[in-house]
C-alpha cells in the first residue's frame, strides 16, 4: 500500500488502452508502444504519448482523493494508537467524499471499517481490569457501539465488528439485540463454510461466536443445540464440549452427556477435562466398574499417562471407602491405590492429584508418616488446595493431636464461616474434644437454618445422646430418618444410633423394643452384618425385647467380626456378650462433662 501512487498511475494508463480500443485496431496499436517504423511511425508514437498524457491528467482529475487515501495507508501503516485511528478514520472519508477509482474506492473502505473497529478496540480495552463509575462505562461503551456501527456501514463483511457488537449489548443486559448481531455474524461465517472456505480459523471463530450465542439464551434445549452446533462446526473446541456436557448433565441427559465426551476424546484422547468428567459421571452414575473398565483399557493402550493411573486410584479408593467391604478386601483395594499412586508420580513427579491421594490412602493404611510426607510436598508445591487442610486435621487425629486438628478447622472455619459442612465437621471435632455444648451450639444453629438437613439432625442428636438427652436425641434421629434419602450410605449409621438409645437408655420412658428391632435389622441389612458394631446393636435390641438366645448369638458374631477389624471397642463388645450371658440387658448413658480449654485467641471468629 505504501506504492499506492504508482499503482494508481499504471490503472491511469490502462484508462487510456479503454479509450484507444474504442478506436479500432490502429488506436490499440499506439496504446501497446506503436510498432511501426519510419517518419510516420514516429508520429504515430508521439500521437500515443500526448493522448497518454491528456488521459492521465483527466484521470487525476476525476480522482481528487488519491491524496488523502495515500496519507491515511502511510499513517495507518506507522501508527496505531486511538488518536492516529481517528486520523485514519477523517482520513479515509475524505477520500471518499473527493472520489476515488473502483479499487481505491473499495479499499478505503475496508480500511475505514477496520480503523472503526479498531478503535472501538482501544476504547473497550479501558474497561479491561479496571473498575469505572457505571457512567465512564456507558461512556466508553457507547462510543465503541457507535465507532463499530460505522465499521460495519464502510464493511458489512467485517464479522469481528458484529462480534464485538454482540458481546457489549450482552454486557449491558440487551440479550434481545446481543443475539441479534450475533445471529448476523454467526450467518456470515456459516456462508463462508458453505461457501468452501478451507481456512480451520473461520470454523474456530463460527465455534466461538455460536457459544456466545449460547449462552445469551434463556431456554435450556435451545442452548444445548447451539452447543451442539459449536461442536459440529469445530470438533476441537474443548470449551464448546464442557459447556455441552454441563448443560446436558444438569438437566439429567447423562447418557448425552457421556457420549459427546466419547466422541471427543475421539479426537482428543489425553484431553484431561474429559477423561476427569467421564469418570465422574460414571462415578456417580454407580458405574464404578464401568469407569475403572475405561481407564484399564486405556492404561493399556497409554501406558505412560501419569494421570490415568492417578484417575484410576481415586476409584480404588472410592470402592474402599464406600459400601460395605470386607476388612482384607478394603485392605486391597488401597493397596491396589497406593500402587497406581506410586506409578503416576513414577511418570511424572508433577502430578499433585496423584500425591493427594496416595497421602489419603496412607492415612487409611495408617502410615502416617508416608502421609505427612506427601501433605509436606503438596504444601510447598500448592499450598491453597483445600483438602490439604483436612489431611492435616485427620493426621493430627490419627496421632491424637485433637488439639491441633480443631485449630486447623478453626481456621478454615473462619475463612468460610457459612460453610454447613466445615461447620458440622468442627461440632463433630468439639464432641470429640469433650466439648459438646459448643458442638450443641452449632448443632442448634445449623438444624434452625435447616429443619430438613438430616446430616444437622443427625450430629445434634448425637451431641445430645452425649449429654445424656436420650428423649431429644431419639426425636432428632427419628426425624432425620423421615428426611435421608433411602440410597445414602449414612442411613445405616444413623438407624444404627437409634436403635441403641432406643435398647440401652437406662430410662424406662423412652426405650422401644420393638422399634430398637426394626431399625436395628435394617442398619444390619444395610449393611450387610459386616460391621461388628452394627451386629452388637442388633444383640442389643433382641435383649430389650427379652430375647437374650439371639442377643448372645449377634453379640457374639460382633466380637468374632470386631477382633477381626481390630476394633478399638473389642473389650466393650465382650463385656456387651457376658452381660447378655447373664441375661441382663446392657444399659448405658454417657454424660460427657464440658472440658475446658484456654482460648488460643480472645476472639477466635467463629460464632457458635
């Protein structure tokens, strides 16, 4: 652009080859240079070169903004700030407005869209991290509406202009003209593709501005097939897949959801986000055999993906810590975890997932110091991951640390003060501490946030059966049984409390034999009469009912089951059998004394 004068100058002459044409078959041949010799040659060339002359000068004439257009594409080329834009843009109209041949007249053109939407850029980039009055913001953003509403008269094939349109109506809650523009750029695109345009960058932006679009809608369906859409148009676009595959899981289309991230681990197979999500939901879906079948088969084919193994641990400890397994199958199953742990930071030692987990797993298997090793690594790498400080808390209780273990929920406590499931784990570590009036305090105020929160209501009847409350206790378990869903792991712990206040409390007014029966069978189904504690429950509530040959056979079992578990209630289990043995129903009611601690702060943030 920078030649443009001369490239004008040689379009001049090629005016004048127009012009002679008309004139016959001499005229072209004293346009091309004249090709005859002697006196009349000489004269026929000189006739050429005055007519060239005269229709040069008519040229420039006629074409009064050559000038200006020249000065815009030298300005344009060595400046580029808001203020030279401007320039540009006065620049490029006058041209306009003085005239200009067919090409310079199209070229000038785009070059004024371009500085238009150009500027509008360098207006919007003062809002980019800064916090304006709402009036600066209107400001600025009606100025680049106005510079971009010019773009797109000088270009209305200028997409980005359309784009940018779209994104500041969105900002300012306009949705109805945001998609608007967005729909005429979207189009625009489309035909392009249509049209066979090769180029992978249109499909990319027509991916782009379609997830915009998206979002800008208010029905659900309609969204997902915008995101669909994106998808189709750029297969790779790893943001139009999450977004597909949230949209689809939350309004419960799973099994779409699944497969859109089959087909795009297709194309992506390492991809990490679809890989984590698939399992995830497969997880979810009880599909844990499933999920652990899709990571062996890869694992297979990519044996030396650090993240797989560590994807396949998390479901080895999933299988561990739920349902009702054995003790030595348990015991296998973290084995089985720690080792493909081992074999993902084998692979690549900057896997932190996988040192999360193997310090988790340890704790299971109850080697601390391999776990503290692990938190120890995982502070200096990144220290802000949240499950750190649970790690630390449950290290502090494995080894008796109480003390330590509530200070550092205390902390976390404080940074997340409405959190409901901090504030029951730090109740739950109060009770622990001997402290059940502050856990009660908490208790209290999270079941009157939440009358239905069964987990609430179960930790407050269990505060309560600690403070000797049976009456209260039972009435906060029985409701938190009308409240848990059927399928949750915790509904056999909780029938399980119940039944035993119901069986063991000393007073007369609230033991229940026959409910003690009911609710204690089903803990034990629940749980397969594999947790020793469940079954001495069991032989607690036939012994309230005067059943004392099938107590002894339950208590029984429960010791054989508690020696095999190692059961730190072993000798209580035993005392259980004997007091059976001698047909006397077991009774017991624990009234925990309020311990009192020195504040480690006067106030230490936390509202209890």
């Amino acid at each position: 652009m920078v030649l443009r004068k001369g490239f004008c100058r040689i379009r001049a002459a090629c005016c004048v080859e127009s012009s002679l044409r008309a004139r016959g078959f001499w005229g072209l041949l004293l346009a091309c240079g004249g090709f005859l010799s002697g006196a009349s040659g000489s004269y026929l060339v000189a006739f050429g070169q005055d007519a060239a002359k005269k229709a040069d000068s008519q040229a420039t004439d006629d074409y009064k903004g050559t000038e200006a257009f020249e000065e815009a594409n030298r300005l344009r080329v060595t400046e580029s700030s808001k203020e030279s834009l401007g320039k540009v843009i006065e620049l490029c109209k006058k041209a306009l407005e003085l005239g200009l041949d067919e090409l310079d007249s199209a070229d000038a053109k785009k070059m004024l869209g371009a500085a238009n939407f150009q500027r509008a850029q360098r207006s919007l980039e003062e809002l980019a991290g800064a916090r304006l009055p709402a009036a600066r913001v209107t400001k600025v953003t009606t100025e680049a509406m106005q510079d971009l509403q010019a773009a797109i008269e000088a270009d209305d094939q200028l997409v980005d202009a359309y784009v940018m349109k779209g994104r500041i109506h969105l900002l300012r809650q306009e949705i109805n003209k945001g998609g608007e523009a967005l729909d005429i750029a979207r189009t625009k695109l489309q035909a392009m593709v249509d049209a066979g345009q090769k180029d992978p960058e249109i499909k990319k932006k027509l991916s782009e501005v379609i997830i915009m679009r998206s979002v800008s809608r208010q029905d659900v369906d309609e969204r997902i097939d915008d995101l669909l859409k994106a998808i189709e148009a750029d297969p790779e676009n790893e943001k139009a897949i999450q977004l597909t595959v949230e949209s689809l899981a939350s309004v419960g289309r799973n099994e779409e959801a699944q497969e859109t991230i089959r087909k795009f681990l297709e194309v992506d197979p390492n991809n990490e986000y679809a890989l984590r999500r698939l399992v995830l939901m497969l997880v979810q879906g009880e599909k844990v055999d499933q999920a652990q079948s899709l990571l062996n088969e890869r694992i297979e084919k990519q044996p030396d993906t650090s993240v797989l193994y560590s994807l396949r641990s998390s479901l080895w400890l999933t299988k561990a810590s739920t349902g009702n397994p054995g003790p030595e199958e348990r015991k296998g199953w973290l084995e089985s975890a720690k080792g493909d742990c081992d074999k993902a930071i084998e692979l690549d030692a900057e896997n932190l997932d996988a040192f999360l987990n193997r310090a988790r797993i340890c704790l299971a298997l109850k080697d601390y110091e391999q776990a503290k090793k692990d938190v120890d690594y995982l502070q200096q790498k990144r220290p802000d991951i949240p499950d750190l400080a649970f790690l630390k808390m449950d290290i502090a209780i494995q080894e008796k640390r109480i003390g330590d273990a509530i200070a550092e929920l205390e902390r976390l406590v404080q940074l997340n003060p409405e959190n409901r499931m901090l504030l029951m784990q730090l109740a739950s570590m109060y009770q622990m501490d001997d402290r059940p009036r502050k856990a009660l305090r908490i208790a209290d105020r999270l079941v009157n946030a939440e009358q239905t929160d069964w987990q609430a209501l179960r930790l407050r009847g269990d505060v309560r059966l600690a403070l000797g409350q049976h009456g209260e206790a039972i009435a906060d378990y029985e409701e938190a049984v009308k409240n848990i869903p059927e399928d949750q792991d915790d509904l056999s712990g909780v029938l399980n409390n119940l039944s035993w206040v119901l069986s063991t409390s000393p007073e007369d007014s609230v033991r229940n034999g026959d409910r003690a029966l009911e609710t204690g069978l089903k803990a034990c189904e629940l749980t397969e009469y594999k947790k020793s504690h469940i079954l001495s429950t069991l032989a607690a509530a036939y012994a309230e009912a005067g059943q004392f040959d099938k107590a002894i056979e339950w208590s029984t079992k429960a010791v054989e089951l508690g020696a095999k578990e190692e059961s730190e209630q072993l000798d209580q289990l035993k005392e259980e059998l004997k007091s059976y043995q001698d047909k006397k129903p077991w009774r017991e009611k624990k009234q925990t004394e309020e311990k009192q601690s020195k504040p480690v702060k006067p106030d230490s943030g936390i509202d209890t």
